[in-house]
C-alpha cells in the first residue's frame, strides 16, 4: 500500500479533512526526500486556505505523527521557513 495508507485508515475524528490534503501536498512537495521547507503562506496560497486552516492542520499532522516541524532561523535571528519532516 502506499504511504497514504495512514491518512487513507484514519477517522475524520483522528485527522481532520484539511491535515489530509496539507500532508498530500507536502508529499507532494517533498520528492523524493523526506523534508521540505514550504512556508504556511505558500501553503495557504497553493491549496487555497486561510493561514489558520494550514496551521490547525500542521498542528493535527504533528500530533498524528506523520511529520515533525524544525524551526529555522535567518542569520539576524528572525523567522524563516520551517523545515518539514515527513515521517510516514
């Protein structure tokens, strides 16, 4: 079965409707490595969602255990992109 299987078996009580489509998307963005570094903007743009929609599904996506976020730093100290990890 493909990596979806996880996402394919799971109750919408277990991982909401929107974390499904935020994980294909970011397998999608992955390749054929396990990371990828999309901002929650170009996310939000890309699927056609509010900021707070993807962030509620990373969230939910963090808690499944299907992927793990690295937070990323520019060289002043500010914010950039988060690294995903894509677990399963």
């Amino acid at each position: 079965m493909s990596y979806f299987k996880d996402i394919y078996s799971a109750s919408p009580e277990e991982l909401p409707h929107r974390a499904r489509a935020v994980y294909m998307y970011l397998r999608d963005r992955a390749g054929k490595g396990s990371d990828c570094w999309p901002s929650i903007n170009t996310i939000a743009s890309d699927l056609q969602l509010s900021r707070s929609t993807v962030k509620r599904a990373l969230h939910d996506l963090v808690k499944a255990g299907l992927i793990e976020k690295e937070v990323r730093y520019r060289e002043n100290g500010s914010n950039t992109s988060n690294r995903i990890i894509l677990r399963k």
